[in-house]
C-alpha cells in the first residue's frame, strides 16, 4: 500500500490477533521482570478469597503484549524501513484478565498523519477481548511511528 492510500483506511479495522493464554508461568515471569509481586498476582491462595476468586494478570502485562499482538495489524505500507512504538495516548484497564484466560487484540486504524518526509505517525484504537467475555480487559490508542522511504 501507498502512504496516500492511508486515509482509505482510516476506520477500517486492520486486523485481529490470536488467541494468547495467560497462565500464571508468564504472570510469574511479570512480576519478576518488574518487581511487581502483589498478592493479586502470584499467591494463589490468597487471591483465591477476593473477589477475583484467583490470581489475575498484571493490567501492564496486558498493555506490555500489544507488540506482540499487533503483528496481525500491521498496515503494509510501501517501502517501511522501520517502525517503532511512539506512546499511547490513552489507555483504559476495564476488566481484570483472570489467570487460565485467553486474550487477542482487535485494531482499527484511527488516524495516520506525515510528521516528516517519510515519517507517519499512525494511531489505532485497541481492544484487548477476553476469550467468553463480553467486556473487554483493555483499550488503548497506540501511536506507531513509520518509516517510509
């Protein structure tokens, strides 16, 4: 795709990701990674008696697998050198991700704007669904910045 073919697809969704389990192994791992060992996340006993009913996924180890997750939206833009995370400009954690659930990411490009010769900077609008759920554990827009020659 041309980059002046970008604004075609401006609210068109650009795809959706695989299902991902979320077990504890990879909450574990989190929690090491960042230091962040709250009760909520790795006692399973303890998490056992909130709420919850069980240990539940950190909301930014949601918001770390978008890269990931966002392999399936790639927008396929001609002669892309790189492209790299820009930021979020908004980020929204709406249901907790219960530990033994799956999760995907569905995309729609939201905007898409030449900050520079060869540089794009596109926004897509993110919803992180849960596997049986109607509410979605996240949305977010994320702002990609393309490089274009």
């Amino acid at each position: 795709m041309n980059v002046s073919e970008l604004s075609t697809l401006i609210g068109t969704e650009l795809g959706v990701s695989d299902w991902l389990m979320i077990d504890q192994e990879r909450v574990n791992g989190f929690a090491d990674a960042t230091l962040d060992h709250q009760f909520i996340h790795v006692d399973l006993e303890k998490a056992a008696m909130t709420p919850f009913g069980g240990t539940i996924a950190h909301g930014y180890l949601t918001l770390s697998l978008l890269p990931h997750f966002l392999e399936a939206a790639a927008v396929p833009l001609e002669g892309t050198q790189m492209v790299i995370n820009y930021g979020t400009d908004k980020v929204r954690f709406l249901q907790p991700v219960r530990v033994g659930s799956r999760i995907r990411a569905r995309a729609t490009l939201a905007a898409a704007e030449e900050r520079r010769p060869g540089q794009w900077l596109l926004k897509e609008a993110v919803t992180v669904e849960i596997e049986g759920e109607e509410k979605p554990a996240m949305i977010a827009e994320v702002l990609m910045l393309y490089f274009v020659a």
